[in-house]
C-alpha cells in the first residue's frame, strides 16, 4: 500500500475516531491524520495477531480496523495528556 494510502485512510480513521470520542486535543487536523496512521498500523498489527487480516487498502474492513486503532491511541494520547 503506497503512502498515499495510508494518508488517505489514516484521514478517515482519525476523523471516525475523533468523532467516536470527541473532545477538544491540541494539533487538529495534523495529529488527527498522524493518529489515524498509527491507529492504522496499531488496527493492523492487533488485527494480524488475532487472525482477523490487516489493513491492505482502501475497503471497509481495513477502515475499520485502522479506526478502531486510532480509538485506542486517542484514548492513550488523552490519558497521557492528563497525567
């Protein structure tokens, strides 16, 4: 998957996070397509290990498996943030 993927679905993870969990965080637009990349390879790294396939391109499976790793980050940025 080219890097203009993985911006491109890191943008839409983030923002499906963002609006899962909305709040107000520092960075906007920035950290939420840096959040949705790594909740991306986060999704992707999980979703390898229990068997449930990665994230390999534009589909609704990898979407949802890259925002359900953005939560989790967005969660662990936020609790950072607060200690």
């Amino acid at each position: 998957m080219g890097i203009l993927s993985w911006i491109g679905i890191g943008l839409i993870a983030g923002l499906l996070a963002k609006f899962i969990i909305p709040g107000k965080d520092p960075g906007r637009i920035i950290i939420t397509i840096l959040l949705g990349i790594g909740g991306g390879l986060l999704g992707g790294l999980i979703a390898s290990y229990l068997g449930l396939g990665s994230v390999t391109g534009f589909d609704l499976k990898s979407i949802l498996i890259a925002t359900g790793g953005a939560v989790v980050i967005l969660i662990l940025y936020r609790f950072i943030q607060r200690h």
